[in-house]
C-alpha cells in the first residue's frame, strides 16, 4: 500500500510539473471532450444510414422452417384429404423480393443520407472548431492572470518597500502617524487584491482543466512568444465584408446547413415517390413434410414416404410480378409531401439564419479587434507618460520633496496603467486570432 501511495504522488507530481502547450491543449479536448465524441457518434450513425440506403437497392431474401402438431380435424396439403387424427408437419422454404421501380425513392433516398452524412462531417469539424476556439480562450485567460498576479506582486513588493522606509521615518519623528497608516492601509488594500489575483488565476487554471478534462486542480502552460505578433497593427484593408465572403463557402456550421438543406430536397423527392406505381418482383421456393403421407395411399398400414423423398417430391416454386399504385390511401401521401416541403422550406430558413448569424459575429469581431488595436495605442501612450511620471514622482519622493500620497497616486495610476495595457494587448491578440479563425486559418500563437 505505501508503494502504491508513493506511486501516485510521484505520478501526480509528475502531471502537475507537465507543460502545456496551446496545441497540445487542444489536441488533448478534442481527443476527450464529450460533446465532440457525441458528434462523432452522429456522424458514424450518418454513414451506417448511408451503407443502410445502398443494401435497400439489393433483393431481399429471407428462409423459414415450421414445425407443426396438428388436432383434430386437419387438411393434409400433402394428402388433399381432410383427416380427423393427430399428426405433424415440417414445412421449409424462402422468398425473395426485388423492387424494380417505386418512384425513385431508393435512389433519392441513398442521395438524402449521402447529404445527411456530409452535413455530420461538417458537425464533427464544426464541434473540433468550437472545442478549439473555447480552449485558446480559456488558455488566454490563464496567461492574462498570470501576467496581471506579477504586476500586482510587483506593486506590493514597491509598497512593502516603501511601508518599511514610512515605519523608519515615523520612528525617527520625520513622518507623521497618519502619513505612516495610510501607506499601510494602501499596502493592505494591495495585498487583497494579490489574493483576488491568485483566485482569478486559480479559477481560470479550473476553468482550464475541467474543460480539458484532466485530474487536479493546477496546471502549467507555456506562454507563447507574442513578440511575433504584430499586436500595433491592424489590417484595415480587409475588411469584415472579404472576410465574410470567405467564411461562408468555407466555414462547416454553413456547409453543414447547405447539406441538410439539399438532404431536406431529396426527402421531398422520396415523398412524391408515393404518387407513383410500385412494381417488383417476388419469388419463393417451399417445400412439406407430412406424418400422413403413405407410401401406398390406399393401405392404412403402408409406411410413410421418407423425409427427403418428401421434401423432393413436394417441393414448388413461384414467381410473381406485382404492381400496386395509390388510389386513395387517407391522403397520407399527400400530407406527407406537404411536412416534406415544410422541413425544406425550414431548412432553408436554417441555412440563411446561420448565413447571417455567420455575418453579424464576424462584424462584431472585426469591430472588436479594430477597437482593441486602437485601445491597445492608446493604452501604450499612456504608459509611457505614466511611467515617466512615475519615475520622476519616486526621485522627488525618495529626496523628500513629496509626500507618500502622491507618491502613491503616481505609482497606482502606473501600475493601473500597465495592467490596462496588458488587457487591450491579450484582448487584440485574442479578437485578432478570432478574425484568422473566420479566414480559415490555424489557432497558433
């Protein structure tokens, strides 16, 4: 048992040292993800519909044996005779149906779940894209935390600092108690927003995990190279209207709408099948066996025909063609077609409701990512002002020139300043990644 336990804590030690990449991250949902294994459950379900479609073109062909105990007073088919006594027959056979012609159904049958299962592959892609872009998501949001709990353990680390220097002051008489105790109100208001910090990074690691699937509750990520990406700059030229265009022949949430709307033509097609004749052709081949059949019909003590001998002698064979067409069945045919055309007509709606759908996220994420590449210029500027008034507000206040609280104000807005450029350079970075995801392009950083 302690080898076991010690087993563990090396293995789970072992997972919490693992780094995680973005694609190693993503690879991993949509290995393990729920929602992803359940589409692709629906799509094997498609193909098996599909093989399904195709045996139908083939002749059906089924065989049977009957065993029978007969009382009283019984026909024997084998005799002609009617017979008041007990006796049994074993009757065998098969029969066969090829349908020649129903209206083309089969065949826009086969052509609606080859339209069916096409629309599953574009499910299936579109549940590996969403898993894809929630990840890079969540992964985002554990690096912007990361990145804001070091700028906050910076800024507490400066008011430490500074508390210190204040409590050396007020004990040599040249601060005053009030000056000493703001500067430790504001270190205590720092150190509550450092533990807030950790929470949100704990949550967003949580957030991370549970949607990964993975056991525990920390996980180490890689944090990407952003330098690559020009985060102070945004293409103007292309706008949201060339992306869209892209996005709608390409994107498979619109394929998939594309071939459940020609899978909902085909099921019309099969409806109106109905109107027409059905001819087809059927065939069977039987045989009996009977306790009564003598050898010499007219000698109550002759033995019966043997077993085989029987089934040779009394063996048939039968074709048949048929034909059968609709005359008035309850106007079920004819209300069928009409919800036939209804789901068409829906289908239709369906795919230009995801058109727009398509059109309005794509222009809202442009404006997003216009609108964070301008807040992210504009937050740039502002640190730089920031951080030079912070630097000249500390010689004057380590010269004594000025006091805590100003030289608190000029440390908090600078500090504030750099956590706001932090939020407008993940939020471009992600909004930017978002757009390339429209255009077709891999989630990479």
């Amino acid at each position: 048992m302690a080898l076991y336990l010690a087993t563990a804590m090396i293995h789970a030690g072992a997972q919490n040292n693992e780094v995680w990449t973005l694609q190693k991250c993503i690879e991993h949902a949509r290995e393990h993800n729920i929602t992803v294994k359940k589409v692709q459950l629906s799509m094997e379900s498609a193909r098996l519909n599909l093989s399904q479609s195709w045996a139908a073109l083939a002749p059906s062909l089924n065989g049977f044996f009957t065993e029978t105990f007969n009382f009283g007073l019984r026909f024997d088919p084998t005799t002609g005779l009617l017979n008041d006594q007990r006796f049994t027959t074993t009757s065998m056979g098969a029969n066969s149906q090829f349908i020649i012609f129903n209206g083309l159904a089969n065949y826009y049958t086969i052509s609606q779940n080859k339209n069916t299962y096409k629309a599953s592959q574009y499910d299936f892609q579109q549940a590996l894209d969403d898993i894809s872009l929630n990840i890079a998501n969540l992964y985002m949001q554990v690096l912007f935390a990361q990145e804001r709990l070091e700028i906050v353990k910076q800024q507490v680390e400066l008011l430490k600092q500074q508390a210190d220097r204040s409590r050396q002051l007020y004990d040599a008489g040249a601060l005053t108690q009030g000056a000493l105790l703001s500067i430790e109100a504001q270190l205590a208001t720092q150190e509550l927003t450092l533990i807030n910090g950790e929470n949100a990074l704990a949550n967003a690691k949580l957030a991370l995990i549970q949607v990964l699937a993975i056991d525990g509750f920390d996980i180490q990520i890689e944090k990407p190279d952003f330098s690559k990406i020009p985060v102070n700059e945004f293409n103007e030229a292309e706008n949201a209207q060339s992306i869209y265009t892209l996005a709608v022949n390409t994107r498979p949430n619109i394929l998939s709408r594309e071939y459940r709307m020609k899978s909902a033509r085909n099921a019309l097609a099969v409806a109106r099948g109905s109107y027409y004749p059905q001819f087809s052709v059927n065939t069977s081949i039987s045989t009996i066996f009977s306790g009564l059949l003598k050898q010499n019909p007219f000698d109550p003590t002759s033995p019966v025909v043997p077993f085989f001998e029987q089934l040779k002698r009394n063996n048939s064979q039968q074709i048949a063609l048929g034909l059968t067409f609709p005359i008035f069945n309850n106007l079920q045919i004819r209300k069928a077609v009409q919800q036939a055309k209804l789901q068409y007509k829906n289908a239709e709606l369906d795919l230009q409701a995801e058109q727009l759908s398509l059109k309005n996220t794509i222009q809202q994420a442009y404006a997003d990512a216009r609108a964070a590449a301008k807040s992210y210029q504009a937050n740039k500027k502002n640190l730089q002002a920031l951080e030079e008034n912070f630097t000249y507000a500390k010689q004057r206040f380590e010269a004594s020139i000025i006091n805590s609280v100003d030289y608190n104000d000029a440390a908090t807005r600078f500090f504030n300043a750099r956590t706001e450029l932090l939020i407008a350079q993940y939020d471009f970075i992600f909004k930017s990644k978002v757009l390339d995801f429209y255009k077709g392009k891999k989630i990479e950083f």
